[in-house]
C-alpha cells in the first residue's frame, strides 16, 4: 500500500501503523474486542478512535470500524475551514504587523557619505547591514569572493542563501580555484546549487563584491576587510554590475558532486600548469590563483613528475606542448 504523503502532518490522516490495524479489523469483521488489543498497538488504537474510524462499543466491551467516508466528510469539512481561517490570517498579517514595519522602516539608518557611498566599520556592523539588505531582497545577488573562506564564514552564508534561494530569488557566485579544494566551500556549493544558485571558478584576479538586487553594492573599504563601502550611486553600481558580468563571462562552471571533486587537485594543479606554460613564475601564478607559494610548489612538483621535467623550465616547455601527456 502507499503510504498517504500527508500522515502524520496533523491532517487527521492516519499513520501507516493505524491503517494497518484498521484492515485488520477489517478482516476480523469490523470489530474487535477492547481485550484483543495488544499493548504495542495502542498508539495506533488511539489514531483511529481520534480520526472516527473506530467507535468504542460499551455494550460488549469492543471497538466497531466506522466507514471511511463519513469520516471523509467530516475530516474534509474540517481541513477546508480550516484552510480559510488561514487565508484569512494570510490577508490581515501585514495589517496586523504594519506598526512594527513602520517601526522599522523609520530607524535611522547609517547616514550616507558624499556620493551615495556609506561607508561601515567593523566586522559585526558590516554583517548586519549585510542582513539587512538581504532581508530587503526582491530579486537576487550577484558575489565574488576570491581567495578561500573559514568554515564558520561558509556557515554563516548557507543560513543566509538557503532561505534567498528557497524564496525565490537569484543567486550567481564568482570562486578562485582555490575553492574547488576547500571543503566547506565545496559543501556550500554543492548544498546551494541544488536550490538553482550559479557558480563559477575564474583562476584570474578579481575583487571581492556583493551586489544586491543590482542596485546596492558592497566592497572592502581596507585590506583587513575590517570596513566596507555600501555603494547606492546607480552609475557606480552599473559600472560594478558591469565588471561581474565580464567575470562571469569568463568564468567556468565547475560540477561540485562529491565523486567529481577527487579530480580537484590535479584540476587545479592543470590551472598551475596552465600558467606556467605563458610565461608567469611560480609567485606569480600563486598571485594569481590566489594561492600560498607553498601550495603551487606543491602542485608543481607533482606536474613535474606527472610530465617527466626535471627543472621549471623544461616543465614550461613540455606544458606548452614540447612533449608530454
């Protein structure tokens, strides 16, 4: 038997286990004796009695099966009124809440600077403006965020896209290659596109950004990030939207299941390889990528025995196709 998608939702709709008990009483002629009843299946007894699919019997001591439909009807008549008390709730909730909205809507905000740049100082200050702006979000958000992240950062952006991206609203995302190896970064991907977010991998410089609904736009105001400017001016804004878009354009699209992210070391030690085969030095690639030297020279030493080259130069040269794989 399927099992009905609504049981056990506080529809009245019997469990599994309360069907099955049912069709037993069913079988043994649509009664059983209140004697017969085995302790286990009590909780059971006590749906099909709360629903009316049972009736006790004084008279002899049992419980009586109720048709189903009597108990439809009553059941149906009772989930659609219901259902209109809700919708009724529904309509007069933003009546109900308009004082605390206005409420809201007139606390001073941090003052705008010359230009229609606010700028915000403090870790904690600039993430709860950034909340703010997300709880105001009608369409979506374009981000980039070069470099890697901390785990409790990707905590904290999972609590807030989930519920963006659950409503509705858009979500783009540009990476370094660096995430590609970072694991909670990999898990946040994963989780957020699963829900319709878009993200792609540069393995070029950019700057970090989070544009809101096109029309705000937040970037680091000092290398710390210990401050950050909130950009409303249309034509800055544009002009940031614009600089996303040519990004976006050349970004890639990365597949963030689990089995495909065994290939990310030598993904992005192909992205060293890359590099290196136009000329750049192992800094330089590090800066480029985002990467510690340390970390390059980890993946270089491991493309250099993948090709069989004996110095960096030899490496270039067979990455730009002299020979190898």
């Amino acid at each position: 038997m399927t099992a009905d998608p609504t049981a056990g939702q506080g529809t009245g709709v019997p469990d599994e286990a309360a069907r099955q008990l049912y069709l037993a009483i069913l079988a043994e002629g649509g009664r059983i004796p209140v004697s017969a009843v085995a302790p286990a299946a009590e909780p059971a007894l006590r749906q099909l009695l709360d629903t009316g699919l049972l009736m006790p019997n004084a008279v002899d001591a049992s419980y009586n099966a109720v048709s189903p439909r009597a108990v439809t009807d009553r059941l149906g008549a009772e989930l659609r009124s219901e259902a209109t008390r809700l919708l009724v709730r529904a309509e007069g909730l933003p009546t109900a809440l308009d004082t605390l909205t206005k409420a809201y809507d007139a606390v001073p905000r941090l003052p705008d600077q010359p230009g229609d740049t606010t700028l915000v100082q403090g870790r904690e200050a600039i993430r709860h403006r950034i909340a703010e702006l997300l709880s105001d979000c009608q369409e979506g958000l374009l981000t980039a965020q070069p470099g890697t992240r901390e785990a409790t950062t990707m905590a904290l952006a999972l609590r807030q896209d989930v519920p963006l991206l659950l409503s509705g609203r858009s979500l783009r995302t540009l990476y370094q290659p660096t995430a590609v190896l970072d694991g909670s970064a990999a898990d946040y991907a994963l989780e957020v596109t699963r829900l319709g977010a878009r993200l792609r991998v540069l393995d070029e410089p950019f700057q970090r950004m989070i544009i809101v609904d096109r029309s705000i736009a937040v970037v680091p105001a000092a290398d710390d990030h210990s401050r950050a400017a909130f950009i409303s001016d249309p034509a800055a804004v544009a002009f940031l939207v614009a600089v996303f878009e040519r990004d976006w354009a050349r970004a890639d699209s990365v597949e963030w299941e689990p089995a495909a992210a065994k290939g990310a070391a030598r993904l992005a030690a192909d992205r060293v390889g890359r590099l290196l085969a136009t000329g750049l030095t192992q800094r330089a690639v590090a800066t480029r990528l985002g990467l510690s030297e340390r970390t390059v020279a980890a993946h270089i030493a491991r493309l250099r025995e993948r090709h069989g080259a004996q110095t960096l130069f030899q490496l270039g040269w067979l990455m730009r196709g002299g020979r190898g794989e």
